[in-house]
C-alpha cells in the first residue's frame, strides 16, 4: 500500500486511550485495516487483512498478549 491510498484514510484511536498520545491509530480501508503509532503519524503503517485484524483483535481481547 502506499502513501497516496492511505492519504484518505480515516484515522481513530481508541475512546479508552489513556489521553497520554500513547496509542496507535487505526483505518478501516476497502479492504484492509491500517495501524499506527500516534505520536509518529508519518511513521511505519502496519496493514490487515480483516480476517488478520479480527483475529489480532480476539487476541488481545482475551488476554493472549498480557506479559
């Protein structure tokens, strides 16, 4: 994907941010999701599949990403 495809994308961070800019940022795209580090908006772009990003999702969810 680049720059330009993602030029449009809508952005959002969690409402259960902590308000410290410690969060990612994430895009729902055609079809796929973006993710990024907030405090390095033109930083590295992660991309998902959506069946990727419902999984990570699930994931972290259930705790499988807890130290």
């Amino acid at each position: 994907m680049t720059a330009p495809e993602l030029a449009g994308a809508v952005w959002r961070k969690s409402t259960r941010s902590n308000g410290q800019g410690q969060c990612v940022v994430v895009a729902h795209l055609d079809q796929a999701v973006a993710m990024r580090d907030s405090k390095h908006p033109t930083g590295a772009v992660l991309i998902f599949t959506p069946a990727e990003w419902t999984a990570f999702v699930t994931g972290a969810k259930a705790g499988e990403f807890d130290q």
